[in-house]
C-alpha cells in the first residue's frame, strides 16, 4: 500500500504570496489531518477533514484553509504569507475521523518565506 | 497550551544500552501514542495504549501507561544506531477531536 504522498517537498516563497499544499492520503483512508511543525511551537494541529468536512479546527488564523476532495486528497492553502509562516507542513492519514486511531504521516512539505 | 509533555528533552546514550523517555500530560485521555521522526521527515507511528491499558510491547519497544499519575513512558531496549530520531508522545484532545502533541525527545545513540 503507498503511504501518504505530500507534494511539493520543498517551496520557497516571498511575504505576500499564497501557496498551495497537497496531500494524498493512504487509499480508503477517509480523514486527512494537516499540522505545522515549528522548532518554536512544535507540531500544531491545523485542520482534519473527513468525507470533504472539515471537522475540527486548531488555532490558526484564517490565512490558513484546506479542502477534501472527494478522493480523500487534501489541499491545504495559505495566503498572505508571513516569515512566522516558515515551517514543516505535516499531512497525516487515518481511517477514523478525530483522535481514535494512529496517524499515518507523509514526509511533509517544507516552506520557506522570505 | 501542550496537552504533553516529554522528559527528557533529549538523551544521548551508547548502542546496547536502553532509552527511557517520559510522557506527562494534563486532562484526562483515551489514548495515548507515541511516534518517531527521523530528521525532516514525516513521524512513524509506534505504538497506541488505551487508558485502560497499563503496558504494552512491540518488537523492542515497552509502553507504560499511569492514568492516575497522568504520565507514560518509552522504554526501547538495545538500542541501536538507526534509533537515533525525535520521539513523540500524543494524547487525545478536545473531547478525542484531535491529538495533542508534545515536544519530542530527542535520543542519539552512539555506536
């Protein structure tokens, strides 16, 4: 089975700007969770979404969006790019919804604003 | 504020020996899990315990649970060299919406 898939794997980006991030989850895999991974804060949960819902929100401001396709893909967005913004991007997979069943992650993307 | 907590924040120890790393946390949880990341890359699932659990093992690696202490620990015995990464303990949050994870352990083990 192909784990989860996180493209691209690196981007640079200046302030300002807006970048997309995508995520395909393990097949039959129905919830996609997204987190950040900063030396600052550690890993923070983003966003979960299942059967193209997001279900659960973490503390982030609105710059930061996603969306579930009905294939289960994920994008995650973030506009208006802050250098605070810089981070490992974590996508996870899971065959249940919310906190009940181990994450499956990809290798992440790495963004950069300058 | 992080529902975990690891301890310690790094340890560094020879090839044979075992690791030992502690996992507090505040509210009550369901389930506790402990991952592993290689540097920059994505975290590999190891092992999940269930608050009515008190231990469980899988091929070299032994997890307790305390539910009355709030706390965990990771015992990997005879370590190896490719054990050198970042461990992470996660719990349950938000009424078991997603999972809360603390700042990692990072082991080296020297050969």
């Amino acid at each position: 089975k192909a784990g989860v898939t996180q493209t691209p794997r690196y981007l640079i980006k200046t302030r300002g700007q807006q970048v997309t991030l995508s995520c395909s989850p393990i097949s039959g895999h129905r919830s996609v969770s997204w987190y950040q991974q900063t030396p600052g804060q550690g890993l923070q949960f983003l966003f979960e979404y299942f059967s193209e819902t997001q279900r659960n929100k973490g503390n982030f401001p609105g710059r930061f969006s996603g969306r579930q396709f009905s294939n289960s893909r994920s994008e995650m967005n973030v506009s208006t790019l802050e250098l605070g913004d810089s981070a490992l991007y974590l996508c996870a997979s899971s065959f249940r919804q919310g906190a009940n069943s181990p994450l499956h992650f990809g290798n992440g993307t790495r963004l950069t604003v300058t | 504020s992080q529902q975990g907590e690891e301890d310690p924040q790094a340890l560094s120890i020879q090839e044979g020996e075992n690791a030992t790393m502690n996992c507090s946390y505040k509210t009550s949880i369901n389930n506790l899990q402990w991952y592993r990341q290689n540097s920059g890359r994505g975290l590999v699932h190891l092992i999940l315990i269930r608050s009515n659990e008190r231990e469980k093992h899988s091929g070299r690696l032994r997890v307790t649970l305390d539910t009355s202490k709030k706390s965990s620990s990771l015992l990997i015995t005879a370590s190896r060299a490719a054990d050198t990464a970042s461990y992470f303990c996660a719990t349950d949050a938000n009424y078991g919406q997603n999972f809360v994870f603390g700042p990692g352990t990072r082991l080296s083990v020297l050969p």
